[in-house]
C-alpha cells in the first residue's frame, strides 16, 4: 500500500456529511420512491448549513444534485401511484 501525505501548502476543505447523505438518499430514491421525502430534506437542510458556513464546508454540487433526484423520485412516485389507481 501506498502512504499519503497531505501536500504542503494545500489546505483541505471540508465537505459536507449531510450533502453527501442528501446524494445518497437522492439515487436512491430514483428506483425506490420512499426514499425522496428524506433525500429532499436532507439537501434542503444540507444546503443551508454550507450557506451559513460562509465557505468552510463544501459539497453543494452533491446537495444539489440529491435534491434534484429527490424531486424526480417523488413525481415518478406520485405519477406511478396515480397511474396505478386509474388503469385498474
């Protein structure tokens, strides 16, 4: 195995646990519906908190993103459910 040595004069920024959870939540409610109402909370209250962190937190792109699957796995959900109920 390989060490890794932080480079000097780098400085890590750390990223955000709930943007990274709020992406997680998000792909998985592309196939499993139930999952949207967690993974848009999650990116909401995740992009919130690195606003007000003013730049010491990072990962709105993954905030973004698991809200955006977030909402597309509710309207699947919804309009699947929808379906289901007239088509019988």
């Amino acid at each position: 195995m390989e060490d890794t040595k932080p480079v000097k004069g780098v400085h890590s920024v750390p990223k955000s646990s709930r943007a990274t959870r709020a992406l997680v939540l998000g792909l998985l409610s592309l196939p499993f519906g139930v999952f949207a109402p967690f993974a848009i909370w999650a990116g909401l209250s995740s992009l919130r908190r690195i606003r007000k962190s003013k730049g010491v937190l990072t990962g709105q792109t993954a905030a973004v993103f698991g809200l955006v699957a977030g909402i597309l796995g509710i309207t699947t959900l919804i309009v699947g459910t929808a379906y289901w109920f007239l088509a019988q």
